[in-house]
C-alpha cells in the first residue's frame, strides 16, 4: 500500500498531524517506536505556556471542561488529565536577591499537565478516525524518490519498508530523519547539553505554583539549577532540573546542590521519587522544514524546544500543507513561511536573548548579586517565555545606566560585551 502521509513519531506534533490529516480525507499512517505512548520515558517539563504571542500564538486553557486552545493557529485539543497553574516565578542570586515574575492578580501564566495523558487522548481519537498505527516501530531511513518516500522499518527484529506520497518527520529533538535527508547539513551546531530531572518529595519551601532558578557559581554550576513542579498525580513533588555537560556531569552538581551548597537546607527530609535524564544537541532551526516530499516539524527542526503547543500547531499546519500539496497547491511554502514567522529562534537577534541566561562565566557571583539587586523587590509581569523574561530583567537592570556606571564601572564594561558570549561557551567554561 502507498499511504497519502507518513508520519515518523507520535508525539504531539505527529499524533495532531495524523488527527487532521485523516479528517482531511488522507490514508495516514503512523510510526511510533515506542509501544506505549502514555509511559513519559524521555524528560519533558510538561507545561502549557500561555505567554501571549508565545511562539507565534495564544493559548487558552479551559480547565473546567478540559481543553487546550488555539486562539490563532485555530486548533483544539480535549485533555482529561490534571492542572497545576504556574503562578510566580523567581531567578535568585548568590545572596537570595530576587528576579521576580508575576501578575497582579495572581492569575497562570502556565499549566503544569500530564503529558501521558494528552497523547493517549489524542491517539484515541487517531484510532478512532481509522489512522493506521505502527507502534514498536523504529522508521531508521529514508528515502526520496520522484513520486514520494520510501521509510525502512523495523519491528522486533522484522525489517520492512512503508511507502508514502508525502512524510512527516516528527521524531523530536535527535532529528534522526532530518539526518538521513541531509537536512542537518545545513545547520549549525552549538553542542550538546546533558540534563537530569528529578522528582522529590518533602523539599522544604516549595510550591508547586512556583518556577526557580538559582544563580552563580555557589550553586555548583555555569547552569542554573532549576525547580519546577512535579508530575501529574504528584504536584507536591518538586521537579529538579539540572543541566551539565561531559565536564560538569548534571550527576555532580545536582550531589552539590541538594547537599553541600548554600540551598542544601531544603533537602534536609526530601526524597527522591524519579529520575530522568537526557541529552539534547542544539542546531540552528531549519529555514526552509518543508522540502521535496517531507517536512520537519517540531523540535526535529527547531534550536529549542517548541513545548507541546509549538508541536500541537505544527502537526496542524503540516496536515493543511500536506493535504494542499496533494492537491497541486503550494502547501510547503505556505508552512515555510508560517514557521520562520512564527517561532521566535528563528529571529536573527535569537542568539543576543538566549546570552540574556549565560551570566556564568561572564559575571562573578558578587556582580551577579549586584545585577540582580537592581531587580528586587521590583514584579515584573508575568511570563515563562524563554525570549521576553530575559528582555523585561535586563530593561530593569538597565533602567538607569548612569547608576551602574557610577557605581560598577567593571560591570557596565561586561554589559557592553556580553553579546560575545555563546552558549556553547556557557556550558563548556
């Protein structure tokens, strides 16, 4: 059989794609290595983001009647699972001086949610619609060809072959198809980062409506250690979340932070539940993720994560421009064009806003305590997003100059430079 889409990778992005793909009248068929998709093996915060504009859109989140809302790529999603609304969120320094982010009147700016939960439900509704699903199934090359793809396959040591008109690469942040097409060769790399999460039990001082990162070398790390909540069933567990590299192993440092470093008081009692690591490269974004016969969606072309929304509206977008594609309709370009407007980490000015969080090296614990000085006691409004919590911090650390200049003239010089700091230097000093 020749399928109209094949689609690598039920995540998400993959499990919408099929979802709307079917309902526009086209044979799907998906390929999912793992056997159940509701077991989260492979880390992931698992949060609903509801920054406005973030990523190209605005969500809603209905919590009483179990939706997750598209307000402008136009999509809805039903979840039977669990909120936990994220509230406040702090970035402390060396001496506790406080970064803080957070509406007025107390409303989210993100849900916590079960990851598990979203992708069981929207495989039902897959099933449901007829999508033909291969699960325990790893999709290890493929092919173009003048009429489509051509995926090699294998299952429980049964190799085989799915043929398709058009493929959706949604096999996450490895990009493994990406590769094989030569997609990558196009990129460029930054390097790798190592991450381990963990769940615990009895941490003192946490809430699970809050976000925290700690600041400086006395923490143990040029990466800062990160708290959020804990999973879906257990939002009374703290997620701890730490990220190293070969030279400064996640292991290490979360040894450091939990037992010997100036916040070890918290995990006087604590226990620790789970565990999970992982390890993510990072490339710059694809351009062009729609090309020949296949597209890339999700983190498969991404530089960071697009979180379950980014993935939710690329699944959507993929369909529509597949089903057009078939149709004689330039399908592809459409979503090209939808992607690089969409997704901030496409911006030229991306790099200067993720230096906004390579603080370490650069600033010594002491000027890290300054910097931030100026920040407290002040609330900024409320948000998640990677790319506007580090503009609205440094818009308030340089809200007057003149005061740092006069005061710390050493700092003003490493303000006035720090777009020379890269992250693969962060990570690797």
């Amino acid at each position: 059989m020749i399928y109209d889409l094949a689609i690598v990778g039920a995540g998400p992005g993959g499990l919408h794609a099929a979802k709307w793909a079917n309902k526009k009248g086209l044979k799907v068929a998906l390929i999912e290595k793992r056997k159940d998709i509701s077991k989260i093996t492979r880390y992931c915060s698992e949060h609903i983001i509801l920054d406005e504009d973030y990523n190209g859109d605005t969500i809603k989140v209905d919590t009483a009647a179990g939706k997750i809302i598209s307000t402008k790529n136009g999509w809805e999603v039903n979840y039977r699972g669990q909120f936990c609304p994220v509230t406040d969120k702090y970035y402390y320094s060396p001496k506790q001086y406080a970064v803080h982010f957070a509406w007025p009147n107390g409303r989210p700016f993100a849900y916590k949610y079960g990851k598990g939960t979203l992708l069981q439900g929207l495989l039902d509704e897959c099933l449901a619609l007829g999508v033909t699903y291969i699960n325990e199934t790893t999709a290890y090359d493929v092919m173009e060809n003048p009429s489509g793809v051509e995926l090699k396959c294998v299952s429980k040591g049964k190799k085989f072959k799915v043929n398709a008109k058009k493929m959706v690469a949604a096999d996450g942040a490895s990009a493994q198809l990406a590769q094989k097409l030569g997609r990558n060769n196009e990129r460029g790399y930054f390097g790798f980062a190592l991450c381990l999460a963990v769940y615990m039990s009895n941490v003192k001082t946490y809430k699970p409506s809050d976000w925290k990162g700690w600041w400086g070398r006395c923490y143990g790390t040029n990466l800062a250690p990160l708290m959020g909540t804990g999973p879906e069933g257990h939002f009374d567990w703290a997620d701890m979340i730490i990220l190293g590299s070969p030279k400064e192993p996640p292991e290490k440092t979360f040894e450091y932070f939990t037992q010997k470093g100036p916040m070890a008081f918290m995990f006087e009692n604590a226990k620790i539940e789970a565990k999970h690591c992982c390890t993510t490269k990072a490339y710059t974004p694809l351009k062009n993720p729609a090309k020949g016969h296949s597209i890339m969606i999700g983190d498969a072309a991404a530089f960071v994560e697009v979180q379950a929304q980014g993935a939710l509206s690329c699944g959507f977008r993929a369909a529509e421009a597949v089903a057009k594609e078939l149709d004689g309709k330039n399908g592809f370009e459409e979503y090209n064009q939808w992607w690089l407007k969409s997704f901030e980490f496409n911006d030229e000015g991306m790099m200067q806003v993720t230096t906004g969080y390579a603080l370490i090296p650069t600033y010594t614990d002491d000027e890290i305590d300054y910097l931030f000085s100026l920040c407290h006691g002040h609330t900024l409004d409320g948000s998640w997003s990677q790319y506007k919590s580090p503009k609205m911090m440094w818009n308030l650390i340089l809200k007057d100059p003149e005061k740092i200049k006069r005061e710390r003239p050493e700092v003003w010089a490493k303000i006035q430079a720090r777009g020379t700091q890269t992250l693969s230097e962060s990570i690797n000093k």
